[in-house]
C-alpha cells in the first residue's frame, strides 16, 4: 500500500494487486481468530448418582 499512496500515478492494475493483498490480509486475520476459538476445550464432568 505504501507504493499506491508514494505515487502520484497508479494503474488499474496496481490497485487491482493492492486490493486482493488487502483481501487475502482479512481473510487471514479471520482465520487465526477463528482457529482461537476452534482450538478450546471444554471440561466435562459426569454428575455422580
């Protein structure tokens, strides 16, 4: 993102790149919080008669 905001002329295709790196950062930061969560373990405990 530093090059699309260092210059002053920038191609659709640029954008285009800086765009899917921007995408692909949030889809990645979904899943380490997801894989958090996804990795806990609950306790379980079995009631006595």
């Amino acid at each position: 993102m530093s090059h699309v905001l260092q210059s002053s002329t920038v191609t659709l295709q640029e954008q285009a790149a800086e765009c899917q790196e921007l995408i692909n950062l949030k889809h990645d930061s979904a899943m380490v919080q997801g894989a958090s969560t996804a990795g806990s373990v609950n306790a379980v405990a079995t009631a006595k008669p």
